[in-house]
C-alpha cells in the first residue's frame, strides 16, 4: 500500500496552490480532481460547451428557498479560476477586522497579508486593462457614475495583456502547468465519498471506488463540495452550517448607441458608492445571455436578437447577512444547499436594483429591463424607478451568485470556527481544509484573491511548523 505524505483534494485556486507549494518543497503528493484535465483553449469562455464541460451539473445548481438562486461551480483542471471574469480584489480593512474580533482569527495584519498579496498580483500579472480594449459597456457605465458623482473604478484583474491568446492567468496556466513541470501525481474524474483515518494513516475514498493514502489531507473541493465531504466523514462541527453567497440581481439596458461586440467578455468597472454592502457592475452579456435575460418578458421574443449590440447587462450585488445551509442526500453525490434570505437581505437587494437602474438612467439607458419576473417592471424612464420597484414581492425576484465561501470558517472562536487560524481541523490530526470555505463571512467582491492569499499563508505555515 502506498502512502503519499499528502493528498490535495481538488484543484481549484486552493488546491492548486496548496499542492504547488507542498510539491514544491520537495513532498510527496498526490492531487485528486473531480473534473476533466482541460486547459483554458480547450473550450470558448462563457460557451454552452464550456459550461457543459467545465462546471458542476452543466451550470444548473440552484438553491432551494424563496427567491431560488442558480450559482455556478467549477469542475475542472483549474476549478473556479477557469470559468470566472479574473477579476482580482484585496479584502477590505473593515471586513478582516471583523475576522479578527468575531472569528478570533489570528495572523492577519496588514504586514503579513501583503506579502501573500504581492506574491499573486506578481504571479498572476494583475493589471488594469489597457484603454483601448476596454468595451464601450464597461464605460457607459463609469460614464453614469460620474454624471451622479458616485466612486467608480476599473478592477483589476489576472490578465497578461502582452499575450495573444490564453490571457487570463487561470490557475492551468499558471500554478498547475508548474505542478506538471514538477511532475506532481494526478488522478482525474474522481470524486471524493468520504475520509478515514485508521492508525494515523488517512484514507481517502472516491464514488468510482479508487482508495488512496496519505498521512496529510488537505480538502480544497470548494466551499460546498468541502463540507460535504467532511460531513459524510462524521466531522460536523461548525461545518456546512454558514455557507455564504453573494446574491446578484442584474439589470439589461438598451441604449441608443451600440455598446456590445462579439467576444465582449465581462467588462472591467464597479461602482462602489455603496460598499461594502453593494456593488454595481458589468455582467456577461452575449446574445445567448441576453436571450435568456428577457426570456420571461412574452412580448419581446426577439427584442434581444434584433438589438444586441445596443444592449447590455448589468448588476447589483450585496453583502449579505443570510447564510446558507449545506444538507447532504444519502446515497448521492451532491449535497442540497438551503438559503432563506432574510427580509433585510431583499430590502438590500431592492435598493441596489434602484440605484442600479438609476446609473444606468444615467448612462443614457432607454430600456431598462429588471431581472423581475413580470413586464410590469420594465422601465423606460428613471421616473419610474421608485414607483414600479419599491414593493416587489420575493417570488418574483430573479437573483443568481458566482461567489461561495464560508461554509467551513478558520479562527479561534470555537463556537464559529470549524478549523484553526491555518486550516487545520481542530480534532483531527493532519486534516486540512485550504480553499474558498474558510473565509469567515462574505467579502462584499470577487474572493479570489483573498482565497488564494490565504492558501499561500496556510500552506507555508504548514511547512514550516508540521512539514517538516
């Protein structure tokens, strides 16, 4: 029987990281994957291919719970980095000192985090996009914003803009090519059932009935898989109970001018007049993504078709203080995740849809097109705002999230935190969590970059104290 000294399950943004730096250092690890071994070329971004291939239950995963919220996950070589805009932010001050007093998070001072910061705004080349290729929807958009003289700003993000082709920095092409280059061991399209641990060796065993060995276990599944499989493991505590989301709802505005091409991508700028409580920004919006905007509103059936490059979508995220609850279903795979937003949570996102339509008023909208589910709310001036969206009733609002975190959080409050400050789970030797669970609460924007500070902190304190 061969025992690896550690096994990565997954290879997202944390588990890319985290097996990068423990091979590395010279260690014998073995990186388990759920999805296929696909590089960025392999599939068109934003694609129905992409998704078919790339993300858990081809982008269809809803939360149960009034209003329903679709999210999306990575299931790939790469994991989240791979289907996300790449777009990179710090945390904020105000959110780790937050961390730090309720979580009793430990080690996270400026000075410290900021060396894990630069290390990924070096690695992954985060720049601003040169003016040139900045689509004309990103800037109607900075335009409304300084017409209402509200803080607007071009975000960053993990691109190399001197390359041709493949220029988001996705973790295939950065930290899992090194992994190759280093010959880390692989296995594909396996997915972790469960974990065991018998005479301080740890078994990890998959649904297609493989079972591998390692003194070390570091879960980096995502902030759903994770405390899934941890649950399925009979470890419970503080686990699965405070998955977080960032609950969106977008707004498609038709505008005089062309502002959309082909290959738009997701523009570059937020408004963040309101944060950290909501954000206000650019979504995808080909014409399939169009399409499916205004598929509820019966009499415009071709509106999207006939006036795409007019039109674009936008939205309004907030910070929320709902968490969700992640139930597993015997003898399946995917776990059910519940999530009741509370009234307060709608009232925020009510508020930011308002100010959204707004800016986009502002902008020189003419349409506005609420992601609400009856015509009645369709806009077409700025006067209409307060009138139409002030009472909305939650079954008719349409919301959706690409960011989940939190399900597993690090501290040492025991009461909150499911593993230490570095990830360790606090009752069981050599089991790590090291991904997008243990941010404590919602950031507010894009946790990429956090996450991946974090990984890189945990990782090296893991060498350093127990890797010997």
């Amino acid at each position: 029987m061969r025992v690896f000294q550690d096994i990565v399950v997954g290879s997202g943004p944390g588990g890319a990281i985290t097996s990068h730096f423990l091979k590395k250092a010279g260690r014998d690890v073995l990186l388990i994957e759920a999805g296929s071994r696909l590089f960025q070329q392999d599939t068109v971004a934003f694609s129905k291919d992409e998704m078919l291939r790339k993300y858990w239950n081809g982008g269809v995963t809803v939360t149960l719970g009034t209003p329903r919220i679709p999210f999306i996950l990575g299931k790939c070589f790469g994991g989240g980095s791979e289907i996300n805009a790449g777009i990179y932010h710090r945390a904020s001050p105000q959110v780790l000192e937050e961390w730090a007093r309720r979580f009793q998070l430990r080690d996270i001072d400026a000075a410290s985090l900021n060396e894990h910061y630069e290390y990924f705004e070096k690695e992954l080349t985060v720049s601003s996009m040169p003016d040139s290729l900045i689509p004309k929807a990103s800037k109607v958009l900075a335009e409304g914003a300084r017409k209402l003289n509200w803080k607007c700003f071009e975000v960053p993000r993990w691109f190399d803009y001197d390359k041709a082709e493949n220029q988001k920095q996705t973790m295939s092409e950065t930290f899992l090519s090194r992994n190759i280059e280093l010959d880390l061991e692989m296995v594909f399209e396996k997915t972790v059932r469960k974990l065991k641990q018998e005479n301080g060796i740890w078994r990890v065993l998959t649904f297609e009935g493989d079972s591998y060995h390692a003194e070390n276990i570091f879960v980096c599944a995502g902030a759903v898989q994770t405390p899934s499989i941890l649950m399925r493991s009979g470890i419970g505590r503080n686990v699965g109970k405070s998955l977080q989301l960032h609950p969106t709802i977008k707004a498609t505005a038709l505008f005089d001018d062309e502002i959309n091409t082909e290959g738009m991508g997701v523009p570059v700028h937020q408004v963040r007049e309101f944060s950290p409580a909501i954000s206000l920004g650019c979504s995808i919006s080909s014409l399939p993504y169009l399409s499916l905007a205004l598929s509820e509103f019966k009499n415009y059936p071709t509106f999207a078709r006939e006036n795409w490059k007019r039109m674009s979508t936008y939205y309004a995220m907030i910070r929320p203080e709902s968490c969700a609850r992640i139930i597993n279903i015997p003898f399946t795979r995917d776990p059910v995740i519940r999530y009741d937003l509370s009234d307060r949570d709608i009232a925020n996102l009510l508020f930011g849809l308002k100010k959204l339509c707004q800016l986009l008023f502002a902008a020189g909208a003419r349409k506005v097109f609420p992601s609400l589910l009856d015509e009645k709310f369709i806009l077409d001036s700025e006067d209409q705002i307060e009138s139409k969206l002030t009472r909305v009733d939650r079954k008719l609002i349409q919301l959706m999230s690409i960011h989940l975190f939190g399900s597993c959080p690090m501290g040492e409050n025991p009461a909150l935190c499911a593993t230490d400050s570095y990830g360790r789970i606090n009752d069981r030797e050599g089991l790590y969590v090291n991904d997008a669970s243990l941010l404590c609460t919602s950031l507010g924007l894009n946790p990429q970059g956090t996450l991946m500070c974090f990984a890189r902190r945990n990782v090296l304190h893991f060498l350093e104290t127990r890797g010997g």
